[in-house]
C-alpha cells in the first residue's frame, strides 16, 4: 500500500479528508492506504496551468469514476513528460466528492478559491453535478464534464463542457444500433433501463421521444436506485413484456446484474442489450451487448497510440472505455490551455474551450466540438460490441447524431 501511495504522491496528486485508494483487479473494491499527500502546498504552482478534479473515489460510483480520474491523470502525465503544454506543466488537484452534493459543493470551493484552477474537470455524478453547476455559472469557472446532468434536465449553462455525448444523443445513438441490427422486421419492442436520477429519466424521455423515428414502440421505463443490487423484479416484467430490445443508461456492474436476472427468467441473451457512454464491464454473461462509443482504443491513428502508451506508463488499463473517456478530457483541456495561453484565468479558459474542435489525433470518431446549444462535444459515436465472454470485441459503424452543420 505505502508503495501505491508514493506513486500518487510523486505524481504531485492531493486528496482532502479522503484516505488514498487501491483498486483490485476488478477495479470496484477499494481500501484506504495512507494520509494526504501534502507535497504540493497550496495555490498555484509556480510556472504551472492549474486544474482541479471532483470526482467520486469512495463511495458508490467508484466503477465509473475511478477508471476516468485514471485515464485523466494518464493524459495530463503523459503530456507532462512530452513537455506539457507550450513548456507549462499540468498541476491537477484532485478532490473526493465521495458521492455527496454537500462535499462536492466544499470540494468546488477549495479549488476555486484557494487553488485558483482554470477549470475543475471529471465530475461523473449528476447528482454533485446538479449541485455545482449553479457555482459554475456564479464563478464563470469551466466544468469540463464526463457525464454531467442531460441539459435536457438541467438549464443550460456556458460554464459547463460537456465531453460526453449527451442523454439524448445516446438515446439516438442506442436505437440507430439497434434499428441497424433488427433484421428484416425494422421494428420492435424496447424498454428502457436506467437510474431513478435525472439523467435516468431523461434517458426515458429521450427515447421515448424517438423511438418512434426508428421503427421501436416503448415497452415501459424500468428506472430503479442507484444503490439497488436485485432487478428481478422488474427483469421479470421486461420479460413478460415482449421486449425485443434494451436500451440502458446504468453503469457497469448494474448492467451485469440484469443481465444476470434477466437470464434467470429465461429471457435469450440474443435479446440486443445497449449501454451508455463509458460503461466498463468486464465480464458480460451476454450474447448481443454493445455499448455507444465516442471514443476508440484501438488502432495505427496517433491519438490512439498515444493513448495506449500513456494508460500503460501509468499502470491502468487501455481497454476499458471509461479510462479512454478521461483521458480525452485531460487532452481536450490541453489543446484548449494551449489555445489560451499561460497563464490561462477560468474566464479565458471558458472562451478558449469553446474554439476547440479536434477528433483528437484520430482518439474520436470524428470532430468534438461544443454545441451552443448543449455544449456536448462528440459528433460521431460507435458501437463496440463485446464477446459472450464480455470481453470487447469490434466497433460498429459510426453513427452521426448531430450534423456538423448544427453546431
């Protein structure tokens, strides 16, 4: 353990009031090993862009939110030790909401006004997200978000940057997969399984609003806890309901536990099952799954090799969507520093994001770039579909769900 925490510390990283974490060889079981570092003092380093990270390392959403804090920290080393941005190095502060809005909001405050960061990135819980956006916009600080709340949930807001595609362009991206693969019939019947959040129902509505357009009618809208481990319930019902598709907005472990109560009611694992954005599951005991992509891990584009080397040089997993999501955050941020200039205050950070648009060296399926409208970011999406043995397998073809021409 104390090893681990000397890699952490010598990456300059500060954890308040939280306990450093390890993660086991499945990534969602963790245990404290040591005190906070202290080795970065406080402020703004000296000749460095300061970023700050909010994100979940202890409590319930540590599957999602430590494999993005991993691709993050992999990005922002390995643009460090090719010379970071324009001769600056990258200082990331990194802070444990563990789940809670209350510590997310103090977390938010620390960074701002203590640390004076550029931006605070990560935040994959849209329940500390709700909580801080309002704080955002009062500070006119950047959020460059993973998986922020659906702005067609929450008000729209130009401090808030959107990396991940959102709620509604999943929802598109879930049923144009699924329409493609549907056979000769082209129509179906499709429940929606998601989380009783806001984005949970906003995933609902979305789907609900476009199903039609794809040839599916919505067989209901199964939206269950957070904290919930048993579906059986509602997997019998979806069963029951002639259900010929699934259209999920859980995260990983939660997706293998319906599949596994859905096999338990005789439900064919032939039955096509999608996922959100950066679902990492390991082990999927299903025949038809795939999940959207915006981002790829694998092949020669040199966005990509970048990717494989700095995930590696860092100890964490290339092939897990989710450590690739973070990692394209801690890149976009640093094409925007690059475009702002050093030093780089949250207001002409908000302004440089905005001129971003780059398929990162081939990283993206194609351009990212900011929607005035929902300041989402990717354009284009894949599908990767798994193996049986849930092991990722191949993507799809691209799917456009918002035209360039939109934005």
């Amino acid at each position: 353990m104390s090893s681990l925490f000397g890699h952490f510390e010598d990456r300059r990283r500060r954890y308040w009031g939280r306990a450093l974490l390890a993660v086991t060889s499945a990534g969602l079981l963790f245990a404290a090993c040591g005190s906070p570092s202290s080795s970065t003092g406080s402020g703004k380093s000296s000749g460095s862009y300061s970023v700050g990270e909010v994100d979940d390392l202890t409590a319930g959403l540590t599957f999602l939110d430590v494999p993005w804090h991993q691709g993050l920290v992999a990005a922002i080393d390995g643009i460090n030790a090719r010379g970071g941005v324009k001769g600056h190095r990258i200082h990331l502060i990194t802070l444990d909401s563990a789940g809670s809005a209350t510590q997310g909001v103090t977390d938010f405050h620390q960074l701002v006004s203590v640390d004076h960061v550029s931006a605070v990135v990560g935040v994959g819980d849209s329940i500390v997200d709700a909580a801080l956006l309002p704080l955002a916009t009062a500070a006119h600080v950047p959020i460059v978000a993973v998986a922020p709340p659906s702005s067609e949930v929450f008000p729209v807001s130009r401090d808030m940057f959107e990396y991940s595609p959102s709620t509604s362009a999943e929802a598109e991206s879930e049923l144009s997969y699924l329409h493609s693969i549907a056979g000769s019939s082209g129509t179906g019947r499709v429940a929606v399984f998601g989380y009783d959040t806001p984005q949970g129902h906003g995933l609902a509505t979305a789907v609900a609003s476009d199903a039609a357009k794809y040839g599916f009618t919505v067989a209901g809208d199964f939206l269950v806890a957070p904290t919930a481990t048993d579906y059986s319930t509602d997997a019998a019902e979806i069963a029951q309901g002639h259900v010929t598709a699934i259209a999920t907005g859980v995260a990983g472990p939660s997706v293998v536990t319906l599949m596994k109560d859905l096999k338990a009611v005789g439900m064919p694992t032939s039955t096509p099952i999608t996922a959100f954005a950066g679902v990492n599951v390991p082990a999927a005991p299903w025949s038809s799954f795939a999940i959207v992509a915006d981002y790829r891990t694998t092949g020669s584009q040199p966005g990509v090799v970048n990717y494989r080397h700095d995930v590696a040089a860092a100890g964490y997993d290339p092939s897990s969507p989710t450590v690739v999501e973070g990692y394209a955050g801690g890149m976009l941020l640093s094409q925007a520093l690059g475009q702002c200039g050093f030093p780089c205050p949250a207001t002409s950070l908000e302004t440089a994001l905005t001129k971003v648009k780059t398929d990162l060296s081939g990283l993206a399926f194609g351009p990212v770039v900011w929607s005035p409208k929902f300041h989402e970011g990717p354009t284009v999406f894949s599908m990767l579909t798994y193996t049986a043995q849930g092991q990722p397998a191949t993507y799809a073809a691209p799917v456009t769900v918002y035209p360039a021409s939109s934005y």
